[in-house]
C-alpha cells in the first residue's frame, strides 16, 4: 500500500473520522464509508467502482454513501445509492463538497472528511431517520487502497 494513503490520516485521527461516522449512522439508516486511494483519473468514476466493489449497493434502502479521495491525486468525490439520489436535491453533494474542499484546502483533512459525515448523517436523517430495527449493514472502517 502506498505510504501517502497510509499516512495522510493519523491514527488518533482515523478514529475520529470513525467514531463520526457512528454519531452520523445513530441518527439516520443510511450508511457512510470512507475510502482512501493513492490516485484516480476521475474521482466520480473511480468512486462509482469502489462502491459496488465494497458492496455498498447491497443496503436494503439503497442508502450508502461513498466518501472517496485520491491522496496524491488531490481529487476526491461523494456518492450515494440510488435511493438517495432519488429523494435529494440535486445539489446535494455539491453543497458538502464545497464544505469539504474548503477545509482541504487549508490541509484540515480529517476535520473535512468529518465535517462531511456530520452534513451528510444531518440530511439523511431527513430522508432515512434512524429505526429501532436498524443494523449496521456496513463497516465503519476507513478502507483503503486499490481494490
């Protein structure tokens, strides 16, 4: 694995990312990954394989969400299943994006990857809120690599 992707996070860092995406996935049955690769042509693209290839198109309300950033290509991208897409405005991953990349720009990393997790569980929360029944139907570890 390539040392950029393994140290563009710290470990105490990582951990942040994750317990936000537990605080995110406690209100909303939607689920969010995030996935970190050394480097991608085109961020959409490459973000759309790694969904499916980390089975991410398997949830039961179509409710996944992909946060995808290629380190050394300084590219990343959100995307979401189909039963997102369906209830959303259709610029809605562009609003967080731009939250994102402001923070990214100021090499805050981790505080831009968070900050998209908790805008993300806030609006899911409105389409997908949280059930009793809800299991968490995918990791919550950051992946990473070429898979």
């Amino acid at each position: 694995m390539d040392n950029h992707v393994e140290e563009f996070l710290t470990a105490q860092e990582e951990k942040e990312v994750i317990a936000a995406i537990r605080r995110a996935e406690n209100k909303t049955s939607g689920e969010i990954r995030v996935h970190l690769e050394s480097t991608c042509e085109n961020a959409i693209s490459r973000a759309q394989e790694v969904f499916h290839l980390l089975k991410m198109d398997n949830t039961k309300e179509e409710n996944g969400v992909l946060i995808y950033l290629a380190v050394d290509s300084h590219k990343f991208s959100i995307i979401g299943d189909k039963g997102i897409d369906n209830k959303v405005p259709s610029n809605f991953w562009d609003q967080i994006k731009d939250v994102m990349a402001s923070r990214f720009r100021e090499s805050e990393f981790s505080k831009g990857i968070i900050k998209g997790i908790e805008l993300i569980g806030k609006e899911l929360a409105q389409y997908f809120p949280w059930d009793v029944d809800d299991t968490n139907e995918l990791s919550d570890e950051i992946s990473k690599g070429t898979i």
